[in-house]
C-alpha cells in the first residue's frame, strides 16, 4: 500500500542522488527551509525548477507543492536576514507560510551522474561519450563538469545551431553561433550553464563544437583565435531547464521503488532575466 512520504525521506533520496559532499566548495546546496525533523511534515508534491524567484515560490503555493526543487541556490553568498521587504526574504516568507520546503541541488547536479550536461546533451539529441572533465573520485569515470559528445549523422554548425534554438526552452537571447556556418560538427562538448572557464579542456579534447552559455566576448574571442572550434553560446537558464525534467524522472523511479504516493511537476516558467531581444539591422 502506497503513502505519502515525509520530507525527511524525500530529503534524503534527494542526497542520495546528489550528495551534498559532491558540491564547490564556494556553492549553497541543501535545504534551505523546511521543517525536515518533523515526522508530521510529508511530501505528495514535489515542484522542478532553475531559479527559486517569487514567479516560481507563487508557483509552487498554486500548485499545492509540498517542496520546491531549484537548481540554482537562494543565499549563494549567504546573508544576515531574511527579512520579507527583500525578494529573497518574500520567497521564504511565502514558502514557509503555506509550509513548503525549498531544496537546492546546483554544482553537485552539474558533475551527478547522469548530470545537468547530461540533460542538456539528451535534450539536444547528442550521444554522450563520456565527462569533459572527468571527477577524479569516481573510478568508474563517468561523473564530471560538461559532456563530450557524438553527432549522429554531423550537421553543419549553423544547422546544430537552429537544432538547439528549437529543442531549448525559448529565451530572448536565442542562440548564437561563432565560427564558419557550413563546417560540419560531428563532436560537440556541451556544459549546462557558464562554461567559458573550461575552454583548455574543450580543446584537449579535440571536439568540433563547444555549446555553453554566457560566454563573454574576450574568452570567446581567444578560444577562436586558438583553433577552428566552433562555438554555440544559448541562455543560461535554457541550458540547465533540461535538468529539471530529468531530476523529476530520478525522483520518480525512487518513489516508484518505496511506493511513495508522490507526483513530481516541472516548472515552465522561463526565469532568464532577459526578456526583450533586437536584432542588428542588416
């Protein structure tokens, strides 16, 4: 028979999949608030999402959610109040208010396997080959930041381009492409979220493409000056959004397991903060 589960146990399936210990140093993973003790406090609704934004706490109130799942943390830097005339502060408010947790999964997700560039390589139809850079303390080599990928069949850049404008979560920002339009792309390393730090690694790794976000101008301009790499540079919250239906799905297959009367849900609403593009005129 099945029940629902207590945030205590949901919580901690949560850290079996990406255990906190695995996360930067500098980053803000965990339970942000919740009241996770309490054997009284259970979980029937578990909501999916990138940024934990007031759209998204609203959201999460109307839907009747028991716990929010963010991949991008609340208090990265920390803070000394949570006061509700700042929009942090309203988040908690209106989390703990009508008694939903909040749950933060962010660089200990990026190298999880399977990870946040394991999504973002799915959702573009690409075959993972293995890490772009491989965590040392996995023996079995396939947990790491980014993926490098196969192809199949090769598309010109410009067509891998177009590819990945339709199948992410549509932004402003599109998708932009450096390099020749009609070089073909049959390796292609991808890294969910800013990954214009790991321009070194893309080259070792001799791959025809490299699709991030937020690459600015200087770093992407030496990488070209470098090699014929390819870059495709798309919004960072499209990046990472494929996470959290693959998140859901892990979630899913666990209460699947215990025979927890648990539904997971994903959020689409788009959180990029741009939300107004002009194209150059010709």
């Amino acid at each position: 028979m099945s029940e629902t589960p207590t945030l205590r146990e949901v919580i901690d399936a949560l850290d079996a999949l990406w255990p906190r210990a695995r996360a930067e140093a500098w980053d803000a993973v965990g339970t942000v608030c919740g009241d996770v003790p309490n054997p009284r406090a259970r979980v029937g609704r578990v909501l999916f999402a990138v940024d934990p934004v007031q759209e998204i706490a609203d959201e999460a109130v109307a839907l009747g959610a028991d716990l929010l799942v963010t991949h991008h943390p609340l208090y990265l830097r920390g803070t000394t109040s949570v006061a509700a005339d700042t929009f942090k502060g309203r988040v908690v408010h209106t989390l703990i208010k009508h008694d939903i947790a909040l749950h933060v999964a962010h660089t200990n997700a990026d190298t999880a396997d399977p990870g946040v560039s394991d999504a973002l390589a799915g959702a573009l139809g690409l075959r993972v080959l293995g890490p772009l850079v491989p965590d040392a303390g996995d023996p079995a080599g396939r947990r790491g930041l980014g993926r490098i990928c196969a192809l199949d069949p090769p598309l010109t850049l410009a067509e891998f381009a177009e590819r990945a404008a339709a199948r992410l979560p549509t932004t402003a920002q599109g998708v932009r492409a450096a390099g020749d339009p009609d070089q073909r792309i049959g390796t292609v390393a991808v890294c969910g979220g800013s990954g214009d730090s790991l321009f070194a690694d893309v080259r070792a790794a001799g791959v025809d493409a490299y699709l991030t976000a937020d690459l600015r101008h200087h770093p992407a301009s030496e990488a070209r000056e470098h090699s014929p790499l390819a870059l495709v540079d798309a919004a960072h919250y499209a990046t990472e959004w494929p996470w959290c239906e693959q998140a859901a799905a892990q979630l899913d297959a666990v209460a699947e397991r215990h025979g927890w009367e648990l539904r997971t849900h994903v959020s689409r609403a788009v959180t990029d903060p741009w939300t107004a593009h002009a194209p150059a005129a010709p």
